[in-house]
C-alpha cells in the first residue's frame, strides 16, 4: 500500500517533526532526512520509530532500505507526497523518525571531563550543529546547551552536526546552574569576548580541566555569566569578528593543545 494523500495522519505528523519544536517536545521524536544522517542515528543506538520512503527511493534503493526494514515499519509514499513532506530540494526519499534521547541529565557526566564547551543562546542552527560536530571532531568530553540554544534535534541542527549530535555528549540545562556546578568540580571556565580583561588566547596554557563559552551570535556572553568567569579573546587581524562556529573550532583546538604538547 502506498500513502498518497497529504492528509495521511502519519505524513502531517512527519511534516511537523520537521518544522516544530513543540510537537517534536510533545511526541518525544525527531525527524531526521537521508539514509546517511537516518542510519547515523540508528547506529548511534537511536530508537527508530518508523521511516517513510518514496516510492522513487524505494526502488532505486532497495539495499540501503533493507536494515531499515528490520528494525522499524516502512511505509511507502507516492514521490508527490514525499515532495510535500521534506524539507530538501533534492530529497533522497529517507525520512526517519525516532526516539529523542534525554540529555537532561548528562551534566554531572559531562563535567567529569577536562574539555567542555558551553553555549550561551546560539541561537543559529547551522552554528550549534557545526559546533557539536567540532566539539567531537578535537576531542571535547561534552557540550552545555545553555537556554535560548537552538534545538539540537531540529533538521537543520541535525545535518550541520553530520550526525555527531547522536554521538557527542551533550545536555540542555539552565548555563548558570552550569557555571556554578563547572567550578565546584574544579573546572576553569572562561568567557569568550572582548573585554579589558580578556587574555589573548595563545598566550597562555588552558588548565587541565577547562570550559570555555562562546555567546549569542550578536550580544556575546550574557553579563550575568561572563561576571563569574575569566575572560579570554582570539587575537585577529583583517576582520571585525569571527563566525561564532569558526571560534569555537579555534577555541576548541587550542584547548586540546596541553594534551597534544604532553
């Protein structure tokens, strides 16, 4: 059987996974588009809810389908409804829903680690994701999405994080009540912003166990939080500013140097 009609109940539950974070909240799923990013998260031991394929898709691709099929319903949909349904212009015809794993209560583990990042309200998508696959890229123990963060199981998340949002640990938490808890544990945590009493990064050593914040994509470090840091900039030349995804990779990078260097 083939679902054919927008009004299918599953395609206008899919469609909303997609483009609302209160339904996502209210249903527990995320959506997640392509076998590549689909298989990413079923790997990572992601609980698979069901898939929608295109009847294109499911022709074209029938071994990639396969180890879907054995883990969760396919259903397949003519390739007019799967249009309507992705949010890609040249959609491979994989759409994934699955469990959104808890990461409420992964603080206390992700401060046990040396290296942390922490965000302050990023509240660009494609910045968050790229951070969490930075983050996993150079080695960092666990990322802090502070409130006003963007949803790390949003599509666009999703794909900027190539998957390393189901693999890097990371939790969703009030960044205040981060901070204090950080420097009970004995974590170092420094603000990244210009400040008179910002050291120029490269011109000291991180501690052992360090965190490091970057800020809202316009304002910085809220005040509240830098107040109860140290204070730290990337020195440059030729531009006004970095992307706050770029920094982060430098900031990133430089954090790891005591291990590199030992």
């Amino acid at each position: 059987m083939i679902i054919t009609s927008r009004k299918n109940e599953t395609i206008m539950k899919s469609r909303g996974l997609l483009t609302s974070k209160k339904l996502r909240d209210q249903e527990g799923l995320f959506a997640a588009e392509g076998f590549k990013l689909a298989w990413e998260a079923v790997s990572a031991g992601i609980k698979a809810e069901y898939v929608l394929v295109s009847r294109s898709a499911e022709e074209k691709f029938p071994q990639k389908l396969a180890p879907f099929k054995e883990i969760c319903p396919v259903f397949t949909v003519s390739d007019e409804v799967y249009l309507y349904l992705s949010e890609q212009k040249t959609p491979q015809g994989i759409f994934l829903a699955a469990k959104i794993l808890d990461k409420s209560v992964n603080l206390d583990r992700i401060l046990e680690n040396d290296k942390i990042l922490m965000l302050d309200c990023v509240q660009d998508s494609g910045n968050a994701g790229t951070m969490l696959r930075t983050a996993e890229a150079l080695g960092i123990g666990g990322v802090v999405l502070g409130e006003g963060c963007a949803d790390p199981w949003s599509p666009k998340v999703l794909r900027a994080s190539m998957g390393s949002v189901f693999r890097q640990p990371f939790c969703c938490c009030n960044l205040s009540d981060a901070v204090y808890a950080a420097k009970e544990k004995g974590v170092e945590v420094y603000a990244a912003m210009l400040d008179d009493t910002a050291s120029a990064l490269g011109r000291f050593v991180f501690p052992k166990k360090a965190a490091v914040i970057i800020g809202n994509e316009g304002h910085g470090v809220a005040k509240n939080i830098s107040d109860r840091c140290k204070k730290l900039f990337i020195p440059i030349t030729g531009a006004e500013s970095l992307n706050a995804a770029a920094a982060a990779a430098v900031l990133c990078w430089e954090m790891g140097r005591r291990d590199r260097d030992h």
